[in-house]
C-alpha cells in the first residue's frame, strides 16, 4: 500500500535459510521454481529449526474484527 510505513524494534536478521533448508526427500524438491522460492526455504526452516506446525490447529479461528463489515444474506 502507498504511504504504508513500518517501523520495527527490537527486529534481528534470522540467518542461516536457504536452499539447502530444504530436505531431499521433500515434496517437489526437484523442482528449481519450488526449491529457488524463498518463502518455501524458509518454512522448511520454520518447520525444522522451530517446530512450525504444518496448519494450525483445526479449532483454530480467526480473532474477530470490530471494523470488519458485517455479513449481509438475502433471501
């Protein structure tokens, strides 16, 4: 978004992701447009090096939105 702007405290560079994150047995692995894609390496990152989970929990929801639009039926 334009004029958008974020400012981070506290933020550190996490190191050491890449394409060798990614195990060999992996899905699609083999795949240069899979293995070159940096969000992939790095969730399998996440995924070994802090137990990321696959998907949340399926009782999961999200939290609600005070300024989300209300849902409209018709009938």
């Amino acid at each position: 978004m334009r004029g958008l702007t974020v400012t981070l405290d506290n933020a550190r560079p996490i190191t050491g992701w890449g394409e060798h994150s990614i195990p060999a047995d992996a899905p699609r692995r083999g795949q240069w447009r899979y293995r070159t894609c940096r969000n992939w390496q790095f969730a399998w990152w996440l995924r070994t090096n802090r137990n990321a989970p696959d998907a949340p929990p399926s009782t999961w929801q999200p939290p609600d939105d005070p300024d989300a639009p209300k849902q409209l039926t018709f009938l």
